[in-house]
C-alpha cells in the first residue's frame, strides 16, 4: 500500500534508520500501561525517539550458550552497525545510534559469568529504576525475554532486502563461531564504546576502533577481519559466496 501510494504523487520509499524529517510532535501510544511507564521514566529522551533498527534474532539451543554468544560477539557489533549505517544526518553516519546512546546502559553488553549473572544483572537495573521492567534493556545484543534466541538490534533499519539478508547472515555466521571456538580474548568497555561511536560516526567510510589493538584502523578493515572471522560458519552454510557479494554491493 505504501509503495502504490507513494508511486501514485511520483515518490519512491526510502527505508532509513531515522526520518527524514522528524515529527514536531511525535505521539506516544497512552494506550499500553507499559508505554505510560517508559515515557514517565525517559521522558523527552522517548517521546523525541524515532528511529528504526533491523533486529536479527538467532536460535540458540540453551540459555548458557546464549551469554556464551553474547560475550563472544562484543567485540564485532560495532562493525555489524558501520556496515548498517543508514541514519545519516548531522554528520553522523548512523544518527540513530547517536540517539539511542542517551538510554542508559545502551551500547555494546558487558561480559556476562552466565544467565544467573545476566538475570542479576538486568534485575539490579529494573530495582536501581534504569530500566522499567525485566523485558527491557537497550544493549546491541541481548538474549530475547520472549523467544530462545540471542537478539542483535545494532543495525539500522535496511535499505534494501539484500542488507537484511547480509546482517542476518553474518549475525547467524557470529553465532555459529560463537559455538566452536575457544572465547575470545577480553576487550575493555571504553574500548568497545569508542568502537560504537566510531561506527555511528563513519560508518565504512572513515575510521573505526580495533577491539584488541585499541587504535583507529579503517572501518574496511575491520569489515575484513569479521569476514574473515566467520569464513568457516559461512561455507558451512554454503554462504560464503552470497556474503561476499552483498558485502561487495555495500561496500
């Protein structure tokens, strides 16, 4: 309907990871309790957020292998957001990130000792009034209160159904890694944060943070090394070639 609409006054649609245009206004549904909640706790930081993300979610056989995944998958979600850039605006690359950083406790999770460390602490931060529930957290990946599933939400919505496509196979590829390798070594928080504002910066474009050697390096890359990283996931799957050219379209 949207796309004959738009044909109709000799528009096209474009998926972007912000408007375009924000609302001057923006209306908070008052008809879910829990919505009343959020805009109470967030207050301007909700009411004036418009933004879309294109969130992946994994299957995961147990609880245990999910925070084993997460902890694995730290050190890349930023590249999985230089690669999704779509939110240009300000100039930022992604400025949906830039918007979503004023939640408290966003960005890229903590290490995690296992799910009772995880509960614990999502728990802390629903009782110190951070978060307004159980369900809710604002990390780029975490494990779905819903579904068996770890849930990446770094990406800016696609813009196209091929970038879909390559955030969900390289985020499926991260898993299966995830599950064959030996943990990775640690990376810093402040590293992992200068990471993410990197990618939200420049997207591919410009430079972004390497999680071990804690320096700028190109956002290519980095891109490269991830590629790299889940090579033996994606042949596995038979992917490696579709990977490889829709990572050549972005690029």
């Amino acid at each position: 309907m949207l796309a004959k609409a738009a044909e109709e006054v000799g528009v096209g649609l474009l998926s972007r990871g912000t408007p375009v245009k924000p609302s001057l206004q923006p209306i908070v549904s008052h008809d879910n309790p829990r919505f009343r909640h959020v805009l109470d706790a967030y207050a301007g930081v909700v009411e004036h957020y418009e933004a879309c993300g294109c969130h992946v979610h994994v299957g995961v056989p147990d609880r245990e292998t999910g925070v084993r995944v997460l902890n694995h998958v730290r050190p890349w979600l930023p590249t999985l957001l230089a690669l999704s850039a779509n939110s240009p605006d300000n100039g930022y690359a992604s400025w949906r990130m830039v918007q979503q950083s004023r939640f408290p406790g966003s960005g890229v999770p903590p290490v995690f000792a296992g799910p009772a460390d995880y509960d614990a602490h999502v728990a802390r931060m629903v009782t110190c009034g951070t978060l307004v529930d159980r369900a809710q957290s604002f990390w780029l990946a975490r494990l779905s209160p819903k579904l068996p599933t770890v849930e990446f939400r770094v990406a800016d919505a696609a813009e196209t159904v091929d970038d879909a496509v390559l955030q969900a196979a390289l985020s499926r590829a991260l898993v299966h890694t995830a599950c064959l390798v030996d943990e990775s070594p640690p990376v810093r928080d402040d590293v992992c944060a200068a990471a993410v504002w990197a990618a939200s910066r420049y997207g591919l474009d410009g430079a972004g943070v390497h999680p071990w050697r804690e320096c700028r390096v190109p956002a290519t890359a980095l891109l490269e090394e991830l590629l790299k990283h889940v090579t033996p996931a994606l042949e596995a799957r038979g992917e490696l070639v579709l990977v490889h050219d829709l990572v050549d379209q972005r690029v």
